[in-house]
C-alpha cells in the first residue's frame, strides 16, 4: 500500500476533529491536503483559488521556491537550539528588518499576541525608566482592533465581543474611535505611555485609519513623551503594497510589530524599535525559548529579500488596485446585496448586507477560499504574487453567488 493510498479520508479527519480537538474554531468542510503558488487541493483532490492565504501569512504563496529552499537548507543543518546561543540566520534576519525600517534594534517571538504582550511590557518599562517619578502604565488602543488572544493582546483590543464571559481584563488600556484625534487627544493622562494602533484594522472588518490622523498622533506622541506603536502584524510586510504599512502614511513609530507572513508559514514575530526604547528591557527581562528559530528565520529572509526585489511592491499595488476596481464594480451591480467596499493594497473587505458566512460556504464550495469577518464582511487577502487573470476568476465566482447561480439559490 503506498503512502498516498494510506492516507485518511476527508470524512474520518473531520471526525477525529470532532472527536479529539477541542472546540474554539468554526471550520469550514474542507481538508487540505496541499498547496501550489495561489491554489490548494483539499485531501479528495478538489482544487482551490486560495484569496485568504492562511489569514495573510502566505504572502508569495505555496512553496514559493526560494523560500522552500531556505526553509529545507536550514532544516538540514539545524532546526532548534536555544536563545541563550547565536544563530547565523536569526542574527541576518534581525540585519535586514532594520536595514529596512527605522528600526535599531529587533525582538523575537513566535505570534502576533506575544509580541504585542511584548510591546506592552516594553512600553510600560521605557516610560517607567524615562520618569521614574511618575505611574505611566495606561495604553490608548482604537475601537475595532485586534491585538490577539493571550490576556495581555486580548486587554488592549478594542471589541467587547472578545471581553464577554473572561473579564476583568488587565487594567491599563483605554479605547477610542478610530480617526478620531480629539477623542484619542482626551484619552491622554498622566499615567498615559503610549498609544498603539494598527493602521488598517484586519480582522475588525478593513477600517483604514486616515494619513491625517495618524500624522496627528504622532505628533501627539512626541508632545506627550509616548511611544507610538503600530501593529503592522496584519497590513505588514507588503500586504497593502508598502514594504511596511507605516511608509504608506508618512510616519515613523517608536514601535514597530510584524508577524503573519514573516516565518514564510512557520511562528515567527518581531518587534523593532529604536536603541534608546530597546534599553528598557535588560539581560533576563524577557525571552522566548523559540523566538527566531533559524528555519523560520530563514523563511523570513527570503520574504525581506522579494519584497525588495525592484518592482515586486509596485506590481503588487497596481493588483490590489485592480481587485479594488473589480469589487467595487461588484457593489455598483448589486446595490441590494452590498453594503460598501473598502480596503488598500491586497487587503479588501466587501460588507454584504446579509448571509456573509454562508456566501463562504458557498465560495468554498465554487472553489474560491475567502474569509467573513465583523459580522458579514467579506475578507480578501490573497497571496501578493496573485495575478489579474486570478482576480477576475474570484470575483466571477463571488458574482454568480450573488446573482443566485451557485448553490441553494441556483436550484
């Protein structure tokens, strides 16, 4: 019997799924089994157009050469060690983050949650360090965002939902609306060190802060002796057509974090800020036993060196403009069924009025994968090599739902 005949079925999966993992995901009646560039192919063979990428961490596809590469080269030589060693990889990594950004000095981490708690932990020290005299623990956070779901992320996000039935959150975070300066600019006391904000807000529904208001709290911060943190871990690393979100608004953080697509599908996170912020945490303050494993590092060099590469962002921008169009011509078509479009770059959120997840369902059984988010939000994140022939495909496949050709309503 070969390997391939042995293989479970889709049936016996989602039964042992059932059976043995715990209930925290809805997921959708899909097994995949593998994935090429933009498509996958669930475990019965049945391909896919993947306009999800493994919720934006897939930003040059599967098994993107280079990539593969890396990620097999390192395997070979070493997998894990430990922090309390140096790793050539992790150390060439941390080399280009900053030869990228503004950044000094980088922090390693496996999720996007850790490294958020570990931003809150550094911000609190700098400003304790900074005036010793004074209690500055209270972070400003926006209404709508997501921080992750470790106490500390789940704390500084501003969604209620997330807070239901595990309160009393961790005190120190206040919530204002987003693009409101004058809400933000009131929040502001005296115990106030910093004020943290993802720039375009994922999983809240793709609501885009204004260059305007995150200019104006950055000159907020300055005045106010804060720190500035964007949480980049979503729009980050080319996802809305900059090689950081931040460069698309004309600012500079004080605190930089990245996540999702940085390991090349392997945990890996990091923060990056400057020297001066970076003193606040000494030898023993703060470690990972597996922030910037050499094979997701290695990963994650290669992620750094395409996005560099010289027309990859701007071929990614004038694709993300373009499925910006073809949505929104999409919206124009159907006035009934769409409340509105909105997004940047390759990260896109189409509001139906109704029936969001079951649009999923039948996006996924039409052989499109996509996502619903903040209720009936369509998410499209696909992978940043995709292509415009790729992008008509998925908004064929979303149009024939709406126009009722597909599933139920075809009948």
């Amino acid at each position: 019997m070969t390997v391939q005949e042995a293989r479970p079925s889709q049936t016996e999966v989602m039964q042992w799924d059932e059976k043995y993992i715990a209930r925290t995901f809805n997921r959708q009646d899909v097994v995949w089994d593998r994935g090429r560039q933009h498509r996958l192919w669930d475990i019965a063979g049945k391909e896919y157009l993947d306009f999800f990428s493994g919720h934006a961490v897939m930003n040059l596809g599967y098994g993107h050469p280079a990539q593969k590469e890396a990620m097999q080269a390192q395997l070979d030589k070493l997998v894990h060690n430990g922090n309390l060693f140096h790793f050539a990889e992790q150390a060439l990594l941390a080399k280009r983050l900053v030869e990228t950004s503004f950044g000094d000095k980088v922090f390693f981490a496996n999720s996007g949650a850790e490294i958020v708690d570990l931003a809150i932990k550094l911000a609190r020290k700098w400003a304790r360090r900074e005036r010793p005299q004074e209690d500055q623990y209270e972070i400003i956070t926006l209404k709508g965002s997501f921080h992750g779901r470790t106490f500390g992320a789940l704390s500084a996000t501003g969604q209620d939902k997330y807070h239901q039935g595990v309160g009393p959150m961790l005190p120190g975070f206040k919530y204002v609306q987003i693009n409101n300066f004058a809400a933000t600019a009131s929040a502001i006391n005296n115990k106030t060190c910093a004020i943290m904000i993802e720039p375009v807000q994922g999983e809240g529904g793709i609501h885009i802060s204004t260059v305007k208001y995150i200019k104006e709290v950055q000159e907020l911060c300055k005045h106010n002796r804060l720190l500035l943190i964007l949480d980049e871990i979503q729009c980050g690393l080319g996802r809305i057509g900059y090689f950081h979100a931040y460069q698309a608004f004309d600012v500079v953080p004080d605190v930089l974090l990245l996540g999702k697509p940085l390991g090349g599908g392997l945990p890996l996170s990091a923060l990056v800020t400057r020297q001066d912020v970076a003193l606040a945490l000494t030898v023993g303050e703060h470690g990972s036993t597996f922030g910037g494993n050499p094979v997701a590092a290695a990963a994650g060099r290669v992620l750094l060196n395409e996005l560099d590469r010289p027309g990859f962002l701007e071929k990614a921008r004038k694709t993300g403009a373009y499925l910006g169009q073809q949505l929104g011509m999409l919206a124009a078509d159907y006035p009934d069924r769409i409340v509105g479009v909105r997004g940047t770059g390759l990260m896109w959120g189409l509001e139906l009025k109704e029936r969001g997840p079951e649009t999923v369902r039948l996006a996924l059984e039409a052989g499109l994968v996509i996502n619903c988010t903040a209720g009936q939000v369509l998410r499209f994140l696909p992978a940043l090599t995709i292509t415009p022939e790729e992008v008509d495909e998925a908004v064929a496949i979303i149009r024939k739902i709406l126009a009722g050709k597909t599933g139920p309503a075809a009948g």
